[in-house]
C-alpha cells in the first residue's frame, strides 16, 4: 500500500499532524484485491502485486476508535478530518461536508456506545480478507442519510439501490 505502514513510533506524528491541523484529512488507498486470488500475482515480480488494501469501510470506525475514544481528537477534529476537509480539497465544500442550507442532506448520525469488532464475516467489502481483522472498535454509523433519504441503519444498507448520484468536481489542486 501506499505509503507503507509506518512503526508504532511514527502514529504520534500523525496523530499530532491531525489535531494541529497539518494533516488535513484521512483518506484510504482502498483497493480491494484478494489476497489469496490477486496479490499472489506478484510473487515472481513485485512490481506486479496489486497495491492497497480494502480500508473504505473500516476507515471512519478507526478513525473514532483510536482518535476520539482514545482521546487524540476530539469529536471536531474528528468530522473535520473525515468530511470537512476532504470535501474542501475537491472543491466539494459547502454542497459537501457541512450541515447548512443548500447542502446536501448527507448525514451520518454516530453512534458512540456500539461496541464490537472487525471482522471478514461481517464486512461489506467484497474481498477475502480485512486488514483490520479482530480490532475492537468504539462507535459506528447509527444512521446514515443520502440526499435527506435514509439509505444505512446499524450497519446495514436500507436505501434504494441507484438512488447515489455522482457528483462531478473540478480539480483544485492544479491552481
């Protein structure tokens, strides 16, 4: 994946970075390859093993479990980190990441008292292994709505199947 992992003692740093506002936001590389089937493809030559792993589902529930339960971030740096920012460095904001009139209705209501854990057999993604595996989590989406409709409850999807609707930006980064 890229970048790397990094050891226990590069997190603080990054953890630093997201509270003081020199990280932006946090993002995934998700690719969801498996690792039985595809990353296999690599084993004779590096260059060909798929890059990145499948983290878009768990990305949220981590960021929570470790930041805000945790107490590195609080709940603002939190939503920050998470909507906010991303939403401003695609050129999204104020349609995205932020409740205020003339935006989208695209909520998530959290839950912070749910406990469990990650695991293969529970998640949505469709490939055969999670990086997170067994990592006890804090907190999870309660309710999630998609254009003032509600489309995840508890971690299951209750909306109408092509009712998202791409939302089409303008690169910002090459100004």
């Amino acid at each position: 994946m890229s970048p790397p992992l990094r050891d226990k003692r590069n997190q603080e740093v990054l953890w630093n970075g997201l509270r003081q506002g020199l990280v932006s936001t946090v993002a995934t590389d998700h690719a969801p390859f498996d690792f039985k089937k595809q990353k296999p493809m690599g084993r004779a030559d590096f260059t060909k093993i798929p890059n990145g792993i499948p983290a878009l589902e768990d990305r949220m529930t981590v960021l929570w479990t470790r930041g805000v339960g945790e107490g590195r971030l609080d709940l603002h740096q939190f939503v920050d980190a998470g909507s906010t920012q991303a939403a401003k460095l695609f050129g999204l904001f104020p349609r995205k990441g932020t409740i205020a009139v003339g935006s989208d209705a695209d909520l998530v209501v959290w839950d912070p008292k749910y406990r469990g854990k990650i695991s293969v057999r529970k998640q949505h993604m469709n490939v055969d292994y999670n990086p997170f595996e067994g990592w006890p989590i804090t907190g999870r989406p309660h309710v999630v709505t998609v254009r003032g409709a509600v489309a995840a409850r508890d971690g299951k999807f209750v909306g109408t199947v092509g009712r998202g609707k791409l939302v089409r930006r303008e690169p910002t980064h090459f100004e």
